[in-house]
C-alpha cells in the first residue's frame, strides 16, 4: 500500500542525508538530526506528528499538520524566524506564518508555501536568497509579495527555486554558478527562467538547480564540477536548463551539495502491491556517472 503524501514527506529528508553521508563518507552531527525519531519538546508539551520536515546547514524546520512552523537550531542569521539571533535546543513555534503546506531550507535561510500560494522567507540575506528585493537578513518572516500560485520550493546554499501552479519556474540569490537560469549577476528578486514549462517539482543544491516536468524528465543547470548536471563527466557550469536524456518516468527529484537523486517508475508492472522503483543518482566526484542504486 503506498504511503501516504504526509508520511512521504517525513521521509524524504533522512532519506536525503543518509545519501550524503553514503556518498561522501562524511559523518556530521547535522545528518544525524535528519534520522527519522519522533521529534518533541518536554517544556512545551509540543509532540510532533507532522507533515514535513526541513534542513539548513545547523537549523532544522517542522510543519505540523494543522499549518503551524516550528523551528530550532543555529539562528545566527534569523533562520528560525523568531525574531532573534539566539540559537534553540529545541522547537519553538514560528508565529508570524500560518496555513503553511510546505517547507524549504537554504543554507542559513528558510521558506514557507502558503495554502494560497504565497510565499514566505527569513533568515540570511546577504545573496538576496530570500527573494525581497534587497540584501538584508529577516529575523522573522516576510513574504515574497512578487510571488504567487506557487506550488513548490527549494532552497540551495545561498539561491531558491519555486514552480508555480502552471508550471513556470523562478530562481533568486546567489548566481556565481549559472544556477538561477542565466549568465548575470546574483538577483534579489525572483526571475522567471526562460524555456523551462511544465513544471511539477524544483530541488537545488549548493550551487546547481534541478525540474522535474510533468513528463517524467529531469532539467539541470548551475555548477557541474562533480558532474551534478548529470553530464556523465565533470565540466563547466551550464546556465541553461538542460535534460538529463539517460533519465525518464521520474517521479521525484532531490539534490544534495553536488549530486542528485532521482526517483522513477520502473514500468506498470506492480510487484507484491507495490510500483516497482528505481533510484538514480548522480555526481558527487568528477567523472562520476548515473548509478542504479536499486529497486523496491
């Protein structure tokens, strides 16, 4: 019986950090909060059955299932959104956001997707990542007045991604890497990328950007010097959108600080109930190719 999309979502992180630390061999304090345990706070009586979960470089965010935020972690940059650059031990309610359906993180930033569209975002802002026209950081949230209908985020280091409800993508802050779409200097404002339609779902890395359309296939752009474009070879940064051709019939994408992940249907045949799947993954080392790390 497949999961349902609440519990699919509490997933995806662990499932994101456990790659990293197979691929890089890296063991950091950070990747273990990812694991999957039951998250509380014994002060505030706060028990966390929620639908999502986030992470920046040392922050963490919660959405819970009636449409409220919490955060904890470092906040020297107001990433937690509280209005001040005290770090936490443990959750605490994000206040100023409500009837939140989604969550992303950046490196020392976070965003929130309304119920209706909107966009909301705090923390640092030194790139303009947060998308408010300027490049100062946000110790609560603001939200992205130029933004609406949105449908989905993400967040890399410094730059974010969102697709909108009719399949329009735009990137903002940091574009040392071609990763917001375009050769040009960083943008503190959303800009629409030219050419990419028919998008479902945006996810982003350190430097590089990744779509999956409603077709199945996969864009990248940005940085490629792990071959994170999914090339099959390390080389230069492509700033404009471009198909992964070994990649079809995906389903869902993530990426990590320089390699992706990709997550496909494996034909219409079900095998004990379940679609059979396969994830690939790419980048990560130059030179390396896609690999099949296994089936359902």
């Amino acid at each position: 019986m497949p999961l349902p999309d609440s519990a699919a979502r509490i997933v995806a992180a662990p499932i994101r950090f456990t790659f990293i630390i197979l691929l890089l061999g890296v063991l950091l304090p950070v990747f273990f909060l990812a694991a999957p345990y039951p998250v509380f706070a014994a002060d505030s009586g706060c028990n966390f059955t929620g639908s999502m979960l986030a992470a920046g470089l040392e922050h963490s965010l919660a959405l819970k299932q009636d449409g409220t935020v919490w955060a904890w972690g470092a906040n020297g940059a107001g990433q937690l959104g509280l209005g001040d650059n005290l770090d936490r031990s443990g959750p605490e309610q994000v206040m100023v956001v409500s009837n939140i359906v989604s969550l992303a993180a950046g490196k020392y930033f976070s965003l929130a997707l309304a119920s209706d569209g909107a966009v909301w975002a705090w923390g640092g802002n030194n790139f303009g990542q947060l998308g408010l026209g300027d490049n100062k950081d946000c110790l609560t949230p603001s939200k992205t007045l130029v933004l609406s209908n949105v449908a989905a985020l993400a967040g890399g280091d410094y730059h974010a991604l969102a697709a909108t409800q009719t399949g329009e993508v735009l990137a903002w802050g940091r574009n040392n890497s071609g990763q917001l779409g375009f050769v040009g200097d960083n943008a503190d404002a959303p800009v629409r990328i030219s050419g990419l339609d028919d998008v479902s779902a945006v996810a982003a890395g350190e430097y590089f950007s990744l779509a999956l359309k409603n077709d199945g296939t996969v864009w990248a752009w940005g940085s490629n010097g792990n071959a994170q474009l999914g090339t099959g070879i390390a080389g230069d940064s492509i700033a404009t959108p471009t198909a992964i051709s070994v990649l079809s019939n995906i389903t869902a994408i993530a990426a990590g600080k320089q390699f992706g992940l990709a997550l496909a249907e494996d034909g219409p045949v079900r095998r004990n109930g379940h679609w059979r799947r396969v994830v690939s993954c790419y980048g990560g080392h130059p030179g390396r190719r896609l690999v099949d790390l296994g089936r359902e």
